[in-house]
C-alpha cells in the first residue's frame, strides 16, 4: 500500500483532458480499469476509482510484480499524477529489502541500456528491465520522458 507520484501530463494517452466531473472519473477509472485488462495482468477484484488526477486501485494481484504493474499501468496513464495503492497480493511471499523493485523515472536522454549501467554497473542488463516492464513496453527504444520504469534487483 502506498502513493506513488506521477508526470501528470506524461503517458498514454487513455482518456481526454479536462474538469472531472462525477460521470467523467468513472468513464475515466473504466478506461484504466478496460487498459489493465488489456494487458492481461492477472487481477481478482480489480477496481480503480479517479478524484482530479489521483486514482486509487484495489483488487487482488497474483504477485508483488503484478501489483507493482498496476501501478506503474495506472500512473502512466496522461492526466494521473499519483496512484494509491490498496491492493492485496493473493501469493505473499517473504520479500527483504534488498529483492524489491526499485522505480525510475525516464528522463530526457535515458536508455535503458544507460539506466542499467546506472542501476546495475552493466548496460548489457537492459534486457532485465524490459522485461520487468512487459507488457506496457512493446520495445526496448519505446520509451519516454516522465515514464515511471520497474527496476527488479537482479538474481544470480
């Protein structure tokens, strides 16, 4: 549980911009709830629900990634600046500091060959955060300013 900050006005481009009326956030939290479906992260329950631009999620994930997913699905969604978390994981697993993820924001210039070496001495890794991200990232290059990345420890 928690509120994860976000670029307002940077990622996709799920609903239009304007006043929110009551009507509005619910049209709103049903096209962020349809674009979590969509990526086929599995989710018992899932609810979003918008106040201006803060949405809240509930639901059961499968997993911490998944629940991190949601998250990160939600929050880079154009129009969302914060995300509050509720949601449960249905597999709690014991999980230390050091093995959560970590997230990024993608800055003008970053790679994610430039934000491996960064996070793991080693640009070659970049395949590890493109894949923590799948299924929002469709390639390695497609990424953007203002983006909130999954960065996983790596496992030996």
């Amino acid at each position: 549980m928690g509120l994860f900050s976000f670029i307002k006005n940077a990622g996709a481009k799920v609903f239009g911009i304007g006043k929110t009326t009551e009507e509005e956030a619910a049209e709103k939290a049903a096209k962020l709830e349809n674009a979590v479906r969509a990526l086929e992260l599995e989710v018992n329950d899932l609810e979003v629900t918008v106040d201006d631009d803060k949405a809240t999620v509930f639901g059961e994930a499968a997993d911490l990634a998944t629940k991190e997913k949601v998250v990160l699905v939600v929050g880079n969604t154009d129009g969302i600046a914060s995300v509050e978390d509720n949601m449960t994981v249905a597999e709690v697993e014991e999980v230390n500091e050091a093995e959560m993820a970590q997230f990024h924001t993608v800055e003008k210039g970053d790679s994610l060959s430039k934000i491996a070496k960064s996070y793991y001495g080693d640009p070659m890794k970049y395949p590890v955060i493109f894949e923590a991200n799948k299924p929002m990232l469709s390639h390695p290059d497609k990424i953007y300013p203002g983006q909130v990345l999954r960065i996983p420890p790596l496992v030996d």
